[in-house]
C-alpha cells in the first residue's frame, strides 16, 4: 500500500522558516522523482519544487526560488522542503507528491502571516 505521510508546517511570520516532511512507503522510492506542489484558496495548484533521485538535480518555481530548497534521503525514503524567508503569498495548502503518480500526501497547512 502507497503511503506518503507528511508533517511539519503550521505558522510562521513573514521572513520565518519552516520545513515539511513526507515519508513515503510502499514503492519503490529511490526511483522515483518526487516533488512539492501547493494549491492557495482560489488558485491553481503549483509546483513547488522537484527532485530527481539521487537528489543530484532539482528545480524550482520562480516564486520560491533561492528560498526554498528540497532534498531526499533515499536511505529513509524521505523528502524534504526546508522553506525560508517565507512570505504571505506562501500560504497555501502543500501537498509532496511521486512525479507521473498518483501518489500524494495528505497535505499540510503552512500560513505565513504576522
């Protein structure tokens, strides 16, 4: 069974940071690039950010970028999003994702506001 749990967001003031974590189990997670997308109330979803195994090459949106930074421990199977200097327009719902699957967390709140 496809698992990706996710933790971590909550609140931050603007210029904070946080991180969100995703664990994933049941496929095979070393071989898969994985990647964050958030979806903000009345928007599209986004992409966030992607990673491709072994965490050699990543790619990121242009309104995080220099920000946010993404990065697996394929020996854990876990990605991570360590997210900096973090600003209103942040917030949203974000969601860590297996690329061309349907696997996806459940989604973590991250609001940034003073």
């Amino acid at each position: 069974q496809v698992q990706l749990v996710q933790s971590g967001g909550g609140l931050a003031q603007p210029g904070g940071s946080l991180t969100l974590t995703c664990s994933a189990s049941g496929f095979t997670f070393r071989t898969f690039p994985m990647r964050w997308y958030r979806r903000a109330p009345g928007k599209d979803r986004e992409m966030v950010a992607h990673i491709s195994p072994p965490g050699t090459t990543t790619r990121y949106a242009d309104s995080v970028k220099g920000r946010f930074t993404i990065s697996r421990d394929d020996a854990i199977n876990m990605v991570y999003l360590q997210m900096n200097n973090l600003k209103p327009e942040d917030t949203a719902t974000y969601y860590c994702n297996a690329y061309h699957q349907d696997y996806w967390g459940q989604g973590t709140q991250v609001t940034v506001s003073s």
